[in-house]
C-alpha cells in the first residue's frame, strides 16, 4: 500500500458500514409492523367494519317510519275511523242519524238571551243557550192524536168521544197539563231517536225574539195585526194564521194565541204571580212557567209585557188557553 493510499483509507468515515447494517433491521421492522396494521385493519373491517352500518340503516328505518305515519293524514281517518268502531261495539246497532228538516222543527243555533226586567219584576239576567230545534208552530190537534192513538193515551176534554172537533185538526191543542205534554215528549223521542222535551224559558224565548232581542217576534213596535187578543172575539186561532206572528227564526205563534209550557219550574223562593198560585204552592203543587200569553188576553197587557210576558201555574191545570211546543236536541 502506498503512502497515499493508507492516509486516503484514514480519511474515510469508519461508522458507515455500521449505520448501513443498523438501517436494515429497521427497515424489516418497519415493513413487518406495515403487514401487521394492514392486516389487523383488514380484519377489523371485515369483522366490525360492515355490521354498524347494517344496524345504523336499521335504526333509521325504524325512526323514520314513526315520523313519516305520525304527519301524513291517514292516521286521522284511522283515528276516527277507531272511535267510531268503539261506538260500534259499545251499541252494535247504532241509530242512524236523523235529518230534522222537513220535520216540522227549526235550527236554532245557540246563542243569548236577556231574561226578566221590563214588566216582568224579575232582575235582569242573561242566559247562554246552546243549539236546539223547535217545533216550528205549536203542536196541534192533529199531532196530538197520533200520540193518542199510538200510545194509548187520554184524549183532551174537549174531544167527544176522543175524537179532534171539526175542523180544528189545525188548531193547537189545549186542555192538556204539564204532564200530557212532557208524555207527548217521550212519545216523539222514542219515534225518531233523539232527545224531546218541552223548551226551557230561555230557549223559548230566544226562537221568540231572535238575536236581535226584540220585544215582539216581528220586532220593537205593537202590531194588532199580529195576534188575536180578548178585544177581537178572544178565539184561539189555526197555526200560520198571522204571517206577521212570525220570529227572526221562522218560529211562527209564540205571542198570543195559546200560552205554552216550558219546561222550568217555578223556584220556592222566587215570588208569586197572585194569591191563586200562592195557594197552591201552599198545597204542594209543583208550578211551571207559561210563555207567550194567549188569545183572551187583552191588547193593553199583550203590548206591554211583550215576548217576555210569562205566568206561572200548576202543572197540573188543563185550561183551553194553554197548549204547547216542544224541542229536540240533535246528537253531535
């Protein structure tokens, strides 16, 4: 070896071949640990990768559904269509509902009513009526007797032999009680399925005098033209007689012709119209209200007591002025 080839080899770094030999291991290293993570990444994948996306796409279908049922409207119609079945179980032969027009009776929708004041002597007093139907005129002869007949019940004392005087088959009826005409209700309820009873004093007297309140059916101002009074003959007149005896509502006769029971008792407390009630209250006969005054009445007392003209009496007098209309509750 010459002298400048030893100070050339001293020259040279002598770690070199060391760090190429440590490098090696490394890199073996490094690619094994590379396999391994690809390997145990790959298996994972496969053994849990998949499975939560499976499930996730369950859940979202299950939370979906709901959501999608719950704002579509179908499950209204179900709804109803459920309730209506439970009806159905609950009566398996439902009454079918019944159309009231044509019927005789009007619509009359709720509302309210001013009671007492004027010349009545009772405070002022406001009632809240709901929706009702009301014979359209007072009830008949000729209603009358088919509730006779078909029910097997005492004819009024002015019929001979239980039979309606001539011509009068269109007249209202008289010479019943308080207890003919609540029997009379029961009848019409069982013959066409929904509630009838005689007419509280504020239902009556709201079909009378209409929203509008007025003092007589036609309005604020006295019309003898209207009724029949004890100054034209005091003779109880057919139904529709009057075209202007007529309220807001279609209801025709509520003033003048035949007083009419209501439904309403007269209070314990609640004062007297004169001695003869008096009396009788004493005895213990249970009083009624009768609305709207009658044919025997004079014009002075119709014109001043108006609609809101009321008496009270025994529900168990039958007297020729006093006769009737009824009410019928339509079923929501």
């Amino acid at each position: 070896m010459t002298e400048k080839t030893a100070q050339t080899l001293e020259t040279l770094p002598v770690s070199q071949p060391a760090e190429d030999s440590r490098m090696l291991p490394l890199a073996v290293a490094g690619l094994v640990c590379f396999v391994i993570a690809v390997i145990l990444g790959t298996g994972s994948w496969m053994l849990f990768g998949s499975h939560p996306t499976k499930k996730t796409a369950q859940e979202t279908a299950v939370e979906i559904q709901p959501i999608a049922v719950s704002n579509s409207e179908p499950p209204v119609n179900m709804q109803i269509q459920n309730t209506t079945a439970a009806n159905t179980a609950a009566n398996p032969n439902p009454e079918p509902a019944v159309n009231l027009e044509g019927q005789g009776v009007l619509k009359i929708g709720g509302g309210e009513v001013v009671l007492g004041g004027g010349n009545t002597k009772l405070p002022l007093e406001r009632a809240i009526v709901g929706e009702f139907w009301i014979a359209e005129t007072e009830v008949t002869n000729a209603q009358y007797a088919e509730f006779v007949k078909d029910a097997n019940y005492p004819a009024p004392s002015d019929w001979k032999k239980g039979e309606i005087p001539a011509g009068r088959e269109n007249f209202p009826v008289a010479n019943i009680s308080w207890n003919d005409a609540a029997e009379f209700c029961k009848w019409k309820e069982k013959k066409i399925g929904l509630p009838v009873r005689l007419p509280t004093e504020a239902e009556w007297e709201f079909a009378a005098r209409g929203r509008e309140g007025y003092k007589f059916p036609w309005g604020n101002t006295w019309n003898a033209d209207g009724v029949t009074s004890k100054e034209k003959g005091g003779k109880v007149s057919a139904v529709k007689s009057f075209s202007l005896n007529r309220s807001p509502f279609g209801v025709y006769d509520m003033f003048g012709n035949v007083w009419e029971w209501t439904n309403d008792k007269v209070g314990k407390t609640e004062q007297k119209a004169d001695e003869d009630v008096k009396k009788a209250a004493e005895k213990g006969e249970s009083l009624r209200i009768v609305k709207g005054g009658s044919a025997e009445d004079e014009e002075a007392e119709l014109s001043a007591m108006a609609v809101q003209i009321r008496y009270q009496i025994p529900e168990s007098t039958k007297i020729s002025s006093v006769g009737f209309r009824y009410v019928i509750i339509q079923k929501k």
